[in-house]
C-alpha cells in the first residue's frame, strides 16, 4: 500500500514539474498570441479598445462573426511592410552568417583551450551581459559616431581628411546586432565542439586527410547541430530586432520591428500591428520547424 | 652494463624494413620518449610493452606522424619519412578508441581512406566490399558506428586501417576495450589477418599475456626507452632484469651475493640463509657481486622426498598456501631460512586428494639451468 502511495506521489510530482513551464508558456505565451491573432481579424476604430469586437453579439448567428482579412491584404498592398520584412531576413541572415564566421573559429579555441583558460575566455563571453544591453548600444553610438572614438582617431593619424558617417548606416547595424548576439552562436557551438574527440581530428589526418578536409569531412558535419542551434538564437531575435537599428540604423535601415512598433504606438492601429506580427511569427517558425525535424530525423538515423 | 642498454643501437639490421634511429620526444623537461632505435623486419608482428606514461603511444603517435620528434629519424621502406606529414605517410594506425566517424556510415567510414586518394568510385566500391567480408561485416555496411557493439566497432576501425594498403599499420591497445572471450577470439583473427596480408604490424599494449600471444617480437618500454627486445620466449625466460623478470609472468627473486665463478657460471649465496645456487651466466659478474637470483614458478618441482640429481638447488620448507585450478596448482612454500617461494605444478595424477597439502613439509628443487642471474 505504502509502495503505491509512493508510485501515486511520484506521478502526481512528475506531472507538476511537466505541467509548470507547459502551463507558464500557454499562459504568457499562446493566450497573449491568441489575443493578438484576434485582434489581426478586427478594423481599427478610436476608441477604446482601438478596434472592433470580433463577435457582434446583437446580430443573428450567421452574421455574429464580424473578422475581416482587410489587415493582411493591406500588408500585401503595401510595400512598406514587404520591404521591411525582406530587410529584416537579409539583415538578420548577413548578421547571422558573420555571427558563424566570427563565432566559429572563436568556439573552436576555446574548446581546444586547457580547462583553466577556457573558463577564462567563456567569463570573457559571457561578461558583457552584466551591463545594461542599451547601454552597449549607447556605448557604439559613441563609437560610431562623426566626432566618436573611430573618426577621431582616423582623422589624427590622417588616413581622412573628414569624418565617416558609419553611425545610422545599415554597417552600424550590422555592427550592433553581430555584437551583441555573438555570445548566442559561440556558446551552443562551443558546446557541441568541447565533446569532439580529437582521435577523430587524428583519424582523418592519419588517413589521408589535409587540414581542412579534415575540417570539412569531419568537423564541421559533427558540429552541425551547434551550428544550427547558434543560428537560430541569433537568427531569431535579430529578425524581430528593434532597439538596434532604431538607435543605430538610418532611414534605410526600417527593420520590421521598428515597423511593427510604429504601427502600435505611432498609427494606433493595434489590428493592422497584429497583422504584421502574426506574419512575423509564420517567418520565424518556420525555420524552427525545419531545425526540429532534421534533429528528430538525425536522432532516428543514428 | 653498457651493452645491455645500446646493444639494439649497435648492430642495425640489414633487412630492417622498419628502422628507428634515436627517436626522442620531450614534453618540457619530461623526456616521453628517450633515445629510442628499434629495427623491424617486413611483415613482423612487433609489440611494444610497457604500463602507463612509460611512452609507448608518443613513440606510436611519432610513427604515425601525429606528434613531432624533438630529434631522430623514423625510415620506413628506405624512406626517411621523419618530416612527411601524417596524411603523406604509408602507415595507418587503429586508434585505442577505435575514434569511428560518428556521422558517416560503416562503409563510408572504411571508404575514407580511398576516398581521400581520389580513386576511382568503381574501384573503392570493390575494395569496401572486399574489406567488409574479409572482416565478417557484410551486413554492417549501412549502419552508423553508434549502433554497432565493440567488437563490431574494432573490426570497422581494423578493416579503416587495413583498406589503403599500408607499410605499416599501427594498433593502440587494439583488444582493451573487448571483453575477455571476445578478446581470445579477436587476436587470433588478427594474427591470422596479418599473416594473410603480411603488412608489417606494430601493437602497443599494456598487457602482457596480449603481447606474449600476438607478436613475433617484443620490446618492454620503462620511462622511455627500450628496456628488453626479443622474442616472446627470450623475454619470458632470460629476462635482462627485475623490471621485465616482474613485468612478465610470475617470478621468484631472491636476493644473493656471488661466491664463486666457474665456467659453467657463478654460484651465490642467498642472503640471511645458508643456501648456495649455482647459476648460468653470460653477464659479467665477479665475486661479491650482489645479485638477484630469479626462478619461475613452473621451473622449481615440489616433493615430499628430498630429491637427488646434478646440478640441482634444493630448499626444505612448509606449505603455507595451496591455489587449485584444475590442470594446475599454486603452492607457496616458507622455506627453513625464511623465503617465500611461489611454485605451480601440473595436476598429472588423477585424484580428489592433493598430493601436498597445507603445512605439509616439502622439498623445492631446480635445476641450475632454469636459475636467471639479474645484475640489476
């Protein structure tokens, strides 16, 4: 008796901690995107709340369902919004391809490191994240800026003859958001390079394999799944990036973020705002789920 | 004493297809490996034998191009290849870990060496499927190393190593990692493997008894440098001294002080007791020399008659404690001046009875010639 009550414990325990993230996600996640979702089907009218009620009460059942498509045919129409979420994917995808290629080689040396520097250079990595993250912006915005550290130094040392305009340009930008989403790409790919066994590096030179088809052949397949993990971290919120090309970015640099704020706070048309971002999710899950399938196939096939 | 040190150094064999000429690696200050010259004959199956940190694997890892001698030449088939890099050189070797491309298929893994070679597609295709029957893998092909069990693993990691057609293959602790039965099993496909294909195969291992079976040749490594180099039987039964006496089998080592010297060899007398052995000796010893006077258990015969004969040590004493196998019996024996003796003898007779038993008073005897004189 004693044993099942034990058994029932157990069960009741496991299913609260399963329950606890599940019912946290549902609460501040899928109940506030079903909400917006909502939102995205109404028109947008001033008052308070500003748009329409989906469901007009008053009316028979057949014509209760007042939802219009009118938002999202408007995204179509226009091409503010296609254009900022075009520059929003070749934005986040360049920072995300030079976030690899700084990223990499970074990871890989600390993960070749002996242990007592390695903790070291991980500290280095994870240190900014102590300061304010507007307050790194803030500090490139000083970089970057016409009379900023850069220009100032250039124009002593005399290679020009007037200031750069590097500050609200798409290259600050690209500056601000490789910054600071590295540490999201070092980190999973230094995870997954720390476990590789070096025999292997060994086994594949040792069978005829140059340095970098070692790298290629081996390597780097191994070290697939960091890549892809490190990807999606910076990817993701890149994508969705505000804060960044506000302060830094021009009048070229209008990220769907930005355009997506506007819409809320400077238009008031919460609907139209719905609309963009329910298409904005639709362009982030989806590499979500191609990253979760090759990680179900990959697990089958091993 | 000098000779028994550089004797390998001096006389270079002519037909040494394997030829290390004072190899040395150092880690710092540590000296990994000291001033090593080892010659191997084409198609020998050579194992080096040492425990752990004694610089077998640097001296492998030398040979296979993965670490850099601080000085030394390596020839290999009158090429000095000291400078070649790993991926340029003749040799293959089968890692300790057997170190299986995780996301590469068994095929794919045995393929790579080829393919690396730019051969033609036809032609790798033929020597895989080759390699996979001679390694009893045929049905492996298109399995991923993680679904494979150990002896399967060592067996894709041989058949990797194997598929270039090395000078050279090189093996770390090849059976390790194999459960006992499975490892009986496995080194005598190796050995059968080497004799079809008669590559030159050098093996490291810890293991004694996987030295003793596998290899035509040994050399027991310490701190460095090669401390013996002969056949398995030279080795076992004229150790050159306590290290290699101890390391290999069982032994008896008695400590003496020699009293005379003849021309058939030396005798000595054991210390703290009254008995005198007699010994052959190639070494040179004069008198008063301390020494070790070593005997292998098998070597002594145990009676409850005093036995007669020429040239024979005898020693009473009382049997202490009895280990019995079946086929054979372990007896260790206190003799009257206070030695602990180790003896083990075949269970000739049928019986359910010992014929000696616990604290029954015997006489140990051997002969002159089995007695090893150890100077150090």
């Amino acid at each position: 008796m004693a044993t099942k009550q034990q058994t029932f414990g157990d069960l009741l325990w496991r299913r609260i901690v399963i329950w606890v993230p599940y019912t946290w996600l549902l609460l501040f996640f899928l109940v506030p995107f079903a909400i917006v979702f909502k939102i995205s089907f109404s028109d947008p009218i001033v008052a308070q709340p500003p748009f329409t009620a989906l469901f007009d009460h008053t009316q028979n059942l057949l014509n209760r369902f007042q939802g219009t498509l009118n938002n999202y045919l408007f995204l179509l129409d226009d091409n503010l919004y296609w254009v900022s979420y075009l520059r929003s994917i070749k934005i986040a995808s360049i920072s995300t391809v030079l976030c690899l290629l700084l990223g990499y080689p970074m990871a890989y040396y600390i993960a070749q490191s002996p242990p007592t520097r390695r903790n070291i250079l991980l500290m280095l990595i994870i240190l900014p994240f102590w300061t304010s993250f507007l307050l790194r912006v803030y500090a490139w915005m000083g970089i970057l800026s016409t009379n900023g550290i850069i220009n100032s130094a250039l124009l002593w040392i005399g290679i020009i003859d007037e200031p750069l305009q590097m500050l609200y340009t798409n290259f600050a930008v690209y500056i601000g958001i490789v910054y600071t989403y590295l540490p999201f790409m070092i980190l999973p790919l230094y995870a997954n390079l720390e476990r590789l066994d070096l025999d292997l590096h060994d086994a594949a030179a040792d069978l005829g394999a140059k340095p970098l088809q070692v790298f290629w052949d081996i390597i780097l397949p191994i070290s697939l799944p960091g890549i892809v993990a490190g990807s999606l971290l910076v990817f993701i919120p890149a994508m969705g990036e505000f804060v960044i090309p506000s302060l830094l970015g021009g009048l070229d640099s209008l990220m769907i973020g930005r355009t997506l704020y506007d819409e809320f706070f400077v238009n008031r048309d919460w609907p139209l705002a719905s609309a963009v971002a329910t298409i904005l999710l639709l362009i982030l899950v989806l590499p979500i789920m191609l990253f979760q399938r090759m990680q179900v196939s990959g697990r089958s096939s091993d | 004493m000098v000779d028994s040190k550089n004797n390998f150094a001096t006389t270079p064999d002519p037909q040494a297809f394997v030829q290390i000429q004072s190899l040395s690696k150092d880690f710092d200050e540590f000296k990994a490996v000291d001033q090593v010259n080892l010659d191997i004959r084409k198609g020998e199956l050579f194992a080096i034998l040492g425990g752990s940190g004694c610089g077998k694997s640097t001296l492998l890892r030398m040979l296979a191009g993965l670490e850099t001698p601080t000085s030394g030449r390596i020839i290999v088939d009158g090429d000095d290849i000291t400078d070649w890099p790993a991926y340029d050189r003749p040799i293959n070797m089968m890692f300790q870990s057997y170190a299986l491309f995780p996301h590469m298929t068994v095929e794919k893994n045995i393929a790579y060496g080829l393919r690396k070679q730019g051969i033609e597609r036809s032609e790798i295709d033929r020597r895989v499927q080759r390699m996979l029957e001679l390694v009893q893998l045929g049905g492996f092909a298109k399995r991923k190393p993680n679904r494979l069990s150990g002896g399967e693993k060592q067996r894709v990691a041989l058949a990797r190593a194997l598929i270039k057609n090395p000078k050279l293959l090189l093996l770390d602790e090849p059976l390790a990692a194999l459960d006992k039965k499975l490892r009986e099993q496995t080194q005598f496909e190796l050995m059968n493997l080497q004799d079809e294909l008669g590559i030159t195969f050098i093996v490291v291992t810890h293991d004694q008894e996987e030295a003793m079976t596998l290899a035509t040749r040994i050399a027991v490594m310490k701190e460095g440098q090669f401390v013996q180099t002969g056949t398995p039987a030279q080795i076992y039964e004229y150790p050159k001294n306590r290290f290699v006496a101890n390391f290999i089998g069982t032994i008896n080592i008695f400590d003496a002080t020699v009293v005379e010297l003849d021309d058939s060899g030396l005798t000595a007398k054991l210390d703290h007791s009254e008995i005198l052995m007699k010994a052959h000796t190639d070494s040179a010893a004069s008198t008063g020399d301390k020494v070790g006077i070593a005997v292998r258990p098998e070597k002594i015969s145990i009676s409850k008659q005093l036995p007669m004969g020429e040239n024979i040590t005898t020693a009473k004493g009382v049997v202490l404690d009895l280990a019995y196998y079946g086929n054979y019996s372990i007896y260790r024996v206190k003799t009257e001046s206070g030695l602990m003796v180790q003896v083990s003898a075949q269970n000739r007779q049928r019986s359910s009875e010992h014929v000696v038993e616990w604290d029954d008073e015997v006489y140990l005897s051997w002969e002159q010639g089995s007695s090893i004189v150890l100077l150090e």
